[in-house]
C-alpha cells in the first residue's frame, strides 16, 4: 500500500476551489487533497453535518475550508452556490465535479425515477457547475474543470444503463466544452475512476470484492487518494497544455 501521506506535490496557493459531493468517498478524498496543497475549497454535498466533517479535516491539516450544503441538481442552487464562493472567496480557479449516485437493476425493470434521478445527479450536476463556473472563469481569463466520470461510461456494466449513460455524457460533455472554453486559457478534463475503495463499494461485500480484484491487472481495488492525485495533477500548473482528455485510473481494468 502506498504511503498516504507521500502524495503528488502541488502549490495551489491563493486558488479557489470548489468540489460537489464532498461529504464522502472520493469527493471527500479530493477536497482534502486539494486543501492539503493550498488551495482555499469550497465543499458542496446535501448533508451539511458530513460536509462539516470534511472542512474539519482540511481545517486541521492547515487548509481552509468553506461548507455550502446545496442540492446540486437544482438550477438556482447551483448558481446560487457558485454566486456565494466567488462573494465569499473572491475568484474560482478549480471546479471538480463529483457528486454521483448509482440506483442500480436491469433495464425492464428500471424506473422513470431510477433513470431520471441518477442523470440529474450525475450528469445534469455537471452542466450547471460548469456552465456557472465558466462566466467566472471566463472573466478571469483562467481556469480548470475537472469531471468525474467513471470505466462504466466507457465499456458499459450489466444494470447500470443510468449510470454509464450519465457517465458516458459526462465525456461527452467534457470534450465539447474543452473546445468552446480553450480560447479563455480554461482547461475542462475529465477522469474515469475504476473500482475505488468507499463506502459504497465496502456494502458490496468481501467476496464481490475479491471477484472485481480478479478483473483488475494490477490485482487490487484503487483508493480514493489516488484519484484526488490525478485531479491535482490536472488543477497544476504542470496540465496547463491537456485539455479535452479523459483519464482512465483503474488499474489497467479497461486496458
């Protein structure tokens, strides 16, 4: 296992950043890093107690840390919580948008509720941050928008057409507004994380755990720190040239 506290190095100092569904999981994991490294984050989730939790946890590892409990598949309260950052923290360099939900089962039997609400959650979320994000971005002259999208909106998985379909748009999307957004120095990339160790993923259960370790070349299920390395690799200086790309961290799952 690698050493957690041995991560990617990145001076984010003085930058802004903002990550939806921070109260958990890899949002979580993300926020913290990105804390740890300089930057001022503003965490967005529904449960303001686990987004207290979060801030908590940048706050005492030297970071700042603001909380914005938002239902971030509402149009007004996503501009609304986007409008409250720059006011509050006066720019906005670093949008990562995570916040997701699964409701899994097969096709026949999928709800209008099922498809509806893991779109909105997951894809829908994605254009109101981003399109918000973007008039302050672009004002700037400056910025980075950083999607999560997933191995599932790459290859497809058995019940889950929601999902990979909201995860599938989420690339789409990213590539489409790398091209409209380059010309204002503002770089929109997207990462396809594989099976990472959660709480989601722990309910599962060890022996569907061990069965995903077997499809995976590199013999282990990720963790949530190594997706937030890639996120900071891509808020650095160091990406300022990628723009458009989507990067797969899955252990060579879809290789």
């Amino acid at each position: 296992m690698a050493d957690v506290n041995r991560r990617i190095q990145v001076d984010l100092s003085g930058q802004v950043a903002l990550v939806t569904g921070a109260s958990r999981g890899i949002g979580k994991a993300i926020a913290i890093a990105l804390g740890k490294s300089g930057a001022v984050v503003a965490c967005l989730a529904r449960n303001e107690e686990k987004l207290k939790e979060t801030a908590a946890e940048i706050t005492a590892a030297g970071g700042k840390a603001s909380i914005h409990a938002c239902d971030v598949t509402n149009s007004e309260a996503a501009q609304a919580a986007v409008d409250a950052v720059v006011e509050q923290h006066g720019r906005l360099d670093v949008v990562v948008n995570n916040a997701g939900i699964t409701k899994d089962t097969l096709l026949p039997i999928m709800s209008d509720d099922d498809w509806d609400q893991v779109i909105a959650a997951n894809l829908r979320s994605v254009f109101l941050f981003s399109r918000a994000a973007a008039k302050v971005m672009m004002r700037q002259r400056s910025g980075r928008i950083i999607n999560m999208s997933s191995v599932s909106g790459l290859v497809g998985n058995p019940g889950q057409s929601n999902y990979s379909a909201s995860k599938a748009g989420i690339i789409g999307f990213t590539q489409t507004v790398a091209r409209e957004l380059a010309k204002r120095k503002i770089t929109v990339n997207a990462i396809c994380p594989g099976f990472i160790a959660t709480d989601m993923a722990e309910a599962l259960g060890p022996a569907i755990i061990d069965e995903v370790k077997k499809r995976i070349p590199i013999q282990r299920i990720g963790e949530a720190h190594e997706i937030a390395d890639a996120v900071l690799y891509l808020a650095s200086d160091s990406a300022s040239y990628i723009t458009g790309q989507v990067i797969t961290v899955d252990g060579g799952m879809t290789a």
